[in-house]
C-alpha cells in the first residue's frame, strides 16, 4: 500500500472501515497470526492519513463463511454504511476476507464506485470508479470464488472416494461399531444392544407394524439403547424408553441390513416468500444415493428382508387413489384395504350403517345422474364378506392344524423374547451396582464429600437391581405353562375347526384381518343389481384366481316417496310434539308430501304408521333437569362454549336439537354434573393410555363412551385437563386360555 496518489482529502475526512474475518471458528481459536494481522490495519489506515478515532473496526463476522451474506450483520453494516457516504476506505488483508461471492463483491464495488470510496488490500489501494482499478479487483474477485470451488471440489472428491470404497468413517447407528480395519463395521459388543435390535426385527417380522412393534415394547416395559458417542465409537449406552420414531429408523435404516450407503440426501438452495435465499435438505431414492454397497458388512437381516419390509412399511401408509392397501384398523369390515371396485378400479371405502354398525363398501368415484352424484358402486358388506370367509376358510383348512400349534409355539417365543430381555436388563443392573460399589471403595473414607455422594449412587444402583429382579421374577412366575396332552388334543380339535376359531368371541376383527391377508392379496367386486348379485373375483398370493357369486336384492320399482331427510325430522319431532304440531312445522319449512301437497295431521298419522314411527307419548313426569342454550349451558357448567360443541360432537354430552339447523339444547342433570369434576379418580386413564390398554383407535373409544359401554369423566382445569376413562381388563384371548 505504497500508491497515495489516490487519497484525497475528501476520503480523509471520512471513516475508515477495517473488515476482519475467519471461515470458521477453528480458524479463529488456531489461525491467530492471520488475524493479528488483519487487526495491523487499523495502524495502516492511520499511516494513510486518518486520524485514530474515524477508523472503525468491523469484526463480527469472526468465524463466518464469506460465501454469502447470510448472518453476515458485518459486511451488511459494512455495505450501508458504504451505500450512505459515510465511508473514506475499505481495507481488508485480501479480497477473500471481504467476500467469496461475486454477487456480493461486485454490489460492494458497484456502492463504492458510486459514493467515490476506496478499497484497499495488502497490494494497494484501489478506486472502483477508474476503469483498470475495477477490472484488476473483479479479476480478484472472480480468483477468489475460484478459489473456494477448488478448495471445496478437492474436499469433497476425497469424501466420495473414500465414501465409493465404503471407507469413510461417519456416525453408524445404535447395534453398530467401526474395526479397526478401513471400513470395518463390527456388532456392538454388548450383547443387550444386539439384542434389543434384534427383537425388533423379530416382533416386525410378526405384527408386520412399526406402531404395533412400539406398543409391544411399551406393553412389556423393555427399555431401548441409546448411544450418542460419534463416529460409531464404542462409548456409554443411555437405556431410556423408546419412541416410535427410534424403532422406525432402525426398520428403514439400510445399514442394519449390512449395506454401507452415502448421498442419500441433497442440499439444495430455494428462495421462500420473503425473497430470502434459503437451504434445505431433500432426502432422494434409493437409485439416486450416491454410493450404495450390498454385503458390506454383517447386518441383523438380509438385504431381501429388508426390501420386504419397506415394502411392508409402504403398504400401510394411507394408500394413493387407485390403490388397495393399508395399514389393519379396528373397525368390522373384513376387506378393509383388499376390496376393489370391478368398475372403475379405485379402491373400495368402508362405511357403518345401524345401530350395530354393519359395515358396507362403496367406490369414491361418483357419476351425475338425474343432476346429483351417486356412487358408481354402494352395497353391504355383511352377504360379501362372508362368502369371502367361506372361501378363505375352505382354502386354508388343510394347514390349520399346523398353524395352530405354529400359534402356541409365538406365543411361547414372545414371552421368551421378553423375557430374555429382562434377562439381560438385570445383567445390566448388576454390572452398575458392582461398579458403583467399588467406585465407593475406593474412595478415603476421610473424604466424606465424595464419599456420600458415592454411596448414594450406589444405593441407587442396588434399588434399580432389586427393582429388575422382581420383574424378571415375576415375568418367570407368568411364563406359559406346557400343554398336556388333553389341552393339545383340544387345540388339534380347534385347529381341525378352524371356522370354531375364526367365530371364536376371543377373536378380534384385527385378527380376522391379519389372518385374511396372509393368502388374499386383492378383492375385485362387480355389482350387477339388476341382475340380482355380485360377481367377486379373489386375488391370491402365488397368482391364483377365484370366482365368486354372492346374490344381493334387486332394486324394485317405487312411486312417490317423501324426503328421506323430512322422514328423519320427522323422528325427532315425535318425540316431542303431537301430529298436528308435527304438521304445522313441516308446513311452516315448505316441505311438502310425496304428492306435493301440504301436510296434514291425518298424513303425518298415516306417514308415522308407514314407517312404523311411534306416535308422541307425553311424559308421566317432567323431565329432570333444566333445558339451557349452549351458551348458557357453558356457563352453569364453567366450560368454554368451544369445549361443548366439541363433546356434544363426541357424544360425551347429549344434546337435543328440534331440528336440523336449530340451535342446540343441554339439559342439565345431577349426571351430567357428576361427569364433569375437577380431578379424576385413580382408576380412570388418559385417552392414549386407555387406547393402548384397549388396543383400539380414538374413535372407537369415543363409539364406546357413547353407547355408555365404557364409563367417562372429563377433567376441566389443571395440567390433566381432558377426558379420562375407566377400563376394565381385557377378555382372554384364545390362546391364553391353555396357559
């Protein structure tokens, strides 16, 4: 910086900006001549003419990259102040300290070539307004952004070349370890973590469900490993609870299948709403991962097995339009997922009808006929699927003795399972209880600080000890006992029936499902109502084929009929009002009879008497209780108006409405008090407590506590606010029955 020919006194007059920057914080802590010598330009600028107080050092970018200006507040403070003429020089100790990017080197020249603003480097001092000054300091800038593509193209060649060999070392999940040979990936040597892995491939390979794998694990208290050492380094194991989230990743990791993989994501840049220029990571597919190799190394299963089972986790997503699948629910209707409509080839919804909710199927596709859409396919399934359960059951009667005793064997082996892992739980325990005994050994007894402290661990330790053998002694006490001859003669005799088993009350829709889906792969159902039945065609696994013909009802030629929804108002209205009354309403709405005439109390008679409708009885005694507004019923009740439409919607209070579009009524009773408290006794559960005790859904347990089957109370305040329900223990199941 030798040329002053170029600094003028109307740059001296203004401040001197000394930018500092480093890449990354370890340049920071490690590169410390680098910025000594960026902070020597403060003394520069007062050798250039300025005086010490108008130099102004610009160093809050330390340990940021200067590839963009993102987080960058220096170099944007830098930029304005430039942009207002407040700014005589700019000096940094290269071209690359101030930015890495073209975008932003060239506004900042662009800035100070307007508002005549110097720029200098540890070569000179340059004027962005004369013509070679800006073409010597763009050729910097451009070598500068090359430099950094090399500098990153060098690093990241090195990666993927070791990555293609299945060499570089990243971070390997929980079951995992390197070796100590280049690439070598070896079992964690603590046979616990094995073995809970293991496990979950065993009880997914059964339930064929990651959620139901997560609640089998929560069913049976197992604990799951935890390692967050990096690189795959053999450290300290957490045993913490596990989630959902930990048994997914592990069934779709595809390192537990022994194949070594790199690239499968992406970071790609996008600008959002606001304008900003943003990264985010794409996870791509498996053709497009950049290295992908098969037998690397040893895995807990076999890559085929893992295919099977991401084929397996993809079926039970909700499944696209025009597929069949899904994942088994708790709901009656038998084909759930299976059944396909034979017209237009979407997959065939479920819909419950009744007080006993008798399931049927219709097809989401809709044709507009007569100026309405209807259903290209709508029929009950109670006549389909049991011609359905007919055939599966024909089918699968041969091996029915040898899958029932292949039953009794799971059942063993899933106590046996659990039971190993306590097994090794109280392994685990023991090890920590010794060590905490001897770490308090060790210590001097004179030093009581550490020593209390010691001995409290290891108190700990021995309550946590004594804590697994209790459990393990009683999952011992529960093991199954052995079939005697009797009980295996009966199981054969079962096994032989095994329509006994299919109709058995033990067995669960869940179970029907499942045992359907193992030989049924798709149902293809084709209505013909005019012809009076349903022609069915059975999908099996292995490609075989079979044809069914179940009858259905014809559709019968009707006259004039009255509105389906003035027949349902007019179920609600008798319970209420006589038919003159009942006839005054419906006049008063403009509805009119099949004919199109008024109605009179003589038609609404005769209407009722058709529809085998009860006339109005009035009540011996008047009902018990007041008869609020909703409004009014949240404030006797000290509930938000929200709160009661959403429990009047669950069925956990009634409500009576005269008609549709009428506001809602709440009686209130000394019950309907009673239900509403502000602590819940001890035997009632939270909702997901009592869905994973019951094994069923939210809506199902609302459908209970609706049709009183299940006793609920509702929490108003505090932290336990919401609905609680009172469960009772589950029936035996079958196979429990011979333990």
């Amino acid at each position: 910086m030798t040329d002053l020919s170029r600094i003028k006194p109307s740059h001296t007059q203004r401040a001197a900006y000394v930018y500092i920057r480093q890449s990354t914080p370890g340049q920071v802590e490690h590169n410390r001549e680098s910025t000594a010598r960026q902070y020597a330009l403060a003394d520069k600028a007062c050798q250039l003419g300025w005086p010490r107080e108008q130099v102004v050092i610009v160093d809050e970018d330390l340990g940021l990259s200067g590839s963009s200006t993102d987080k960058r507040s220096g170099f944007v403070r830098l930029t304005s102040e430039v942009a207002l003429a407040h700014v005589g020089i700019v000096l940094g100790l290269e071209v690359s300290r101030l930015a890495r990017n073209n975008a932003d080197w060239y506004r900042l020249l662009e800035l100070c070539g307007v508002t005549d603003t110097l720029i200098g480097d540890n070569d000179g001092v340059y004027h962005p307004a004369l013509f070679n000054d800006r073409l010597l300091l763009g050729l910097k800038g451009t070598m500068s952004e090359a430099e950094l593509h090399i500098i990153r193209a060098r690093l990241d060649g090195g990666i993927r070349n070791k990555a293609a060999r299945g060499e570089l070392r990243r971070g390997l999940p929980v079951g995992f370890v390197w070796g100590e040979q280049d690439g070598e990936v070896l079992f964690h040597p603590d046979e616990a973590v094995s073995g809970a892995i293991r496990t979950v491939f065993e009880r997914f390979a059964e339930f064929g469900s990651a959620r139901r794998v997560w609640l089998w694990f929560r069913s049976e208290s197992l604990s799951f490993p935890l390692q967050t050492t990096p690189a795959g380094l053999p450290g300290p194991i957490r045993w913490v609870v596990p989630t959902y989230t930990a048994l997914h990743h592990i069934l779709t990791n595809p390192v537990y299948a022994g194949a070594y993989t790199y690239g499968k994501t992406k970071y790609e840049r996008y600008v959002d709403e606001h304008g900003t220029v943003r990264k985010r990571i794409r996870h791509l597919p498996m053709d497009q991962w950049a290295v992908l190799i098969l037998d690397h190394h040893p895995g807990f299963i076999d890559w085929s097995a893992f295919q099977a089972n991401q084929a397996r986790l993809d079926a039970n997503t909700r499944p696209k339009p025009h597929q069949s699948g899904g994942a088994v629910r708790e709901g009656s209707a038998l084909l759930q997922g299976i059944a396909t409509c034979g017209h237009c080839g979407r997959r065939l919804m479920i819909h419950y009808r009744g007080r006993n909710s008798t399931p049927g199927y219709h097809c989401a596709g809709k044709d507009i006929v007569d100026g309405r859409g209807q259903y290209c396919l709508t029929i009950g399934g109670l006549a389909i699927e049991q011609a359905v359960a007919n055939a599966f059951l024909e089918a699968v009667t041969p091996a029915a003795v040898e899958a029932t005793a292949l039953s009794v064997q799971q059942l063993q082996s899933n106590h046996d399972a659990a039971l190993s892992q306590w097994r090794l739980e109280v392994e685990r325990a023991r090890y920590e209880a010794e060590k905490a005994e001897r770490r308090y050994r060790t210590v001097e007894p004179e030093n009581r600080l550490v020593a209390r402290g010691l001995e409290s661990e290891w108190e700990n330790r021995l309550r946590d000890l004594a804590a697994a053998e209790a459990e393990q002694r009683r999952r011992e006490q529960q093991r199954p006992k052995t079939l005697d001859a009797e009980q295996l003669q009966r199981i054969q005799m079962l096994g032989s029936d095994i329509g006994q088993v299919w109709n058995a009350a033990t067995t669960t829709d869940r179970d029907r499902k499942e045992l359907l889906r193992t030989l049924l792969d798709e149902v293809v159902l084709n209505l013909k109502r005019a012809e009076g039945h349903a022609h069915l065609t059975l999908r099996w696994r292995g490609g075989a084929i079979t044809m069914l013909d179940v009858s259905v009802p014809r559709f019968k030629p009707m006259g004039p009929r009255t509105d389906e929804d003035t027949i349902s108002l007019l179920r609600r209205l008798v319970a209420l009002y006589p038919d003159e009354v009942i006839a005054g309403i419906l006049n008063r709405q403009g509805r009119k009879t099949a004919t199109g005439e008024r109605f009179t109390a003589n038609q609404v008679g005769s209407l009722r008497r058709y529809r085998n409708i009860p006339r109005f009885q009035a009540p011996t005694e008047p009902p018990s209780g007041e008869l609020v507004s909703i409004r009014k019923a949240a404030q006797i009740l000290s509930m938000n108006t929200s709160s009661i439409h959403r429990w009047l919607a669950d069925g956990f209070i009634a409500g009576e409405q005269i008609t549709p579009g009428a506001p809602w009524q709440i009686r209130i009773t000394d019950e309907l008090r009673a239900r509403i408290v502000q602590e819940a006794p001890s035997e009632y559960l939270p909702m997901l407590e009592a869905t994973m005790k019951l094994g069923v859904s939210r809506q199902t347990v609302l459908q209970r506590v609706k049709r009183g089957e299940l006793q609920a109370v509702l929490v108003r305040q505090g932290r336990r606010k919401g609905l609680r329900i009172k469960v009772a223990d589950q029936q035996p199941t079958l196979f429990e029955q011979f333990s």
